[in-house]
C-alpha cells in the first residue's frame, strides 16, 4: 500500500475528501491517503509543500500560484473548486468601521505572510482603486487570532471565507461590511514533483477518486444537514453556500493561468511570469 499525505483547510469544501477516506475509497485502490487539517491555510501548506511534510495540498489558486513562481517545487495538477471562494470583509462587532470604504489605510489581520487572507487584501485593494503599497498587516496565525486581534484592536479588519465566518456574525464578534470573490477559481490541487515523478499512476487514481465523489457530492442524501452539524453551520447557509459551490474535475488551462498571473503581477504579488510548464502537470 502506497502512504501519501494530504494536506487542506477544515472547511466545508473539503468533506468530499473525508468521505472517500472514511469509506476506504483511496484503500481499495491500494492508497492510504493520510489527512493532515491545516487552520492556518495556504501559506502554512506551501511551507509544507516545500518540506516535504505534506505531499499533495488541496489550495488557494492564488497563493500556490505565487508561491510555485517563487521556487516551490510542486505542480497543480487539477483545478479542485471551479467556483469563486467569496471572502467576507469583517470588523469586530464595536468597530467604528461601516464600508470597505473605511478601511482604506487601515491594519488588516492576516493568517500568515503569503497566505489567501494577505493576496486577497491586494486584490481588494486594487478594487477598491487604494495604493497597494499602503496596505499594513498583522499576522494573526488563525481565525481565533483574527477573532483576538480585532476585538483588541490590533488589526482593524479581517478577510476569510464568508460562509465559514458567518458563526461569529451571527455571535455578535464580527461584523461583515462587505465581499471579495476570487476573481478566478478558489481552489487546486498541487502535488510535489518527487511524488509526480515517483507516483503518477498514484496520484491519477487519486484525483480520480476525489473526481467521482465531488461528481455526485451535491446528490448524497441529507448532505447539507450533515454539512450544517460538521462545520457548526446554520442549514440555511449551507444551503446558499452549496448553491454557489461546483466542484471541477478539469486541469487548469492555460488561459485560466494566464489570467490568474496577469491580475497577480498587475497587482505586484508577483514580479514574473511563470511558464505553463513551470506551474502546471497534467496528468
């Protein structure tokens, strides 16, 4: 049996994976594929992408993206979430702050340098028309942290999945003044080149399998009540969220790519251009 390990954030768009592992779906295919719940998010699995401490990482498309251009010697092998990851803009609930507006020039909380929370503060930035140069962070680790910095008042806002952060609306700890959709599709699926080379039969039979469970996710009986409980969600959000949610089981194009590096070097997240090649296998 072939031991791969696996690394994503525990968020809804990942229970896909926890079925097929808790109903042997990679052990029948001879695969035991070992999951590792990353909080932090994407730049804490880049970091261990580039270790070795995690094989394959389900991730921010902006953030491997960066992250492979900048020498991580992974691929993206698939494009995992087709659709766009929606980020609230949060404040603490006792914030003077009303609109995105007010923020500009303001401290925002970040997971870690590098991670989704900080690119998407540019991307906001740059549609908001405010100087990306002006942008101030205070790293915060997780949620918890953010929850921690707010209230304290060492960071004055927070951006992170809307679905997710809506428990602590509804608590009366936040408050979401506004949205950020990705402006592409929110998450991949990267693989370390050792493995690729070492593992392609492997990994096909992986992407695969994740591929057939995210196929007929939407149609598994009680799904979103089963979402609700896991991820302390209320069933009419889950509901939402589903409706916006698909799932691909498609590479990343070329195009896709392009349009992804563009936005990034345009907002100086990037300072070159990576090859197709460079960034993307396709298996």
């Amino acid at each position: 049996m072939t031991t791969i390990k696996i690394a994503g954030v525990p968020e809804h768009f990942n229970l896909p994976w926890h079925l097929a592992i808790d109903n042997n779906e990679f052990e029948q295919q001879n695969i035991n594929l070992q999951w590792t719940d990353v909080p932090e998010g994407t730049g804490k699995m880049c970091q261990m992408l580039r270790s070795g401490e995690t094989d394959i990482a389900v991730i921010l498309t902006e953030g491997i993206v960066k992250d492979i251009v900048a020498g991580n010697p992974s691929k993206i092998v698939q494009v995992y979430v087709d659709s766009p990851l929606i980020w609230g803009i949060h404040v603490a609930e006792k914030s003077p702050y009303k609109t995105i507006s007010d923020l500009e020039n303001k401290k925002c909380a970040i997971s870690r340098v590098g991670s989704g929370s900080q690119l998407m503060a540019y991307v906001n930035a740059g549609n908001q028309n405010w100087n990306t140069d002006d942008l101030q962070f205070e790293i915060i680790n997780t949620i918890d942290g953010a929850v921690e910095a707010l209230t304290a008042g060492t960071a004055d806002y927070f951006m992170w999945e809307r679905f997710m952060t809506k428990p602590l609306v509804d608590k009366g700890v936040f408050r979401r003044v506004g949205d950020c959709p990705t402006p592409w599709p929110c998450f991949v699926i990267a693989v370390r080149e050792e493995i690729l080379e070492q593992h392609p039969e492997v990994i096909k039979t992986i992407l695969d399998t994740i591929n057939k469970k995210t196929n007929s996710f939407k149609n598994i009986p009680n799904i979103e009540e089963a979402l609700a409980t896991k991820y302390h969600q209320k069933t009419v959000d889950i509901q939402e969220w589903m409706a916006l949610t698909t799932w691909s089981q498609n590479p990343l194009s070329k195009n896709l790519l392009n349009n992804v590096q563009n936005q990034l070097f345009q907002l100086k997240i990037i300072d070159k251009i990576g090859t197709f090649e460079e960034i993307v296998k396709t298996l």
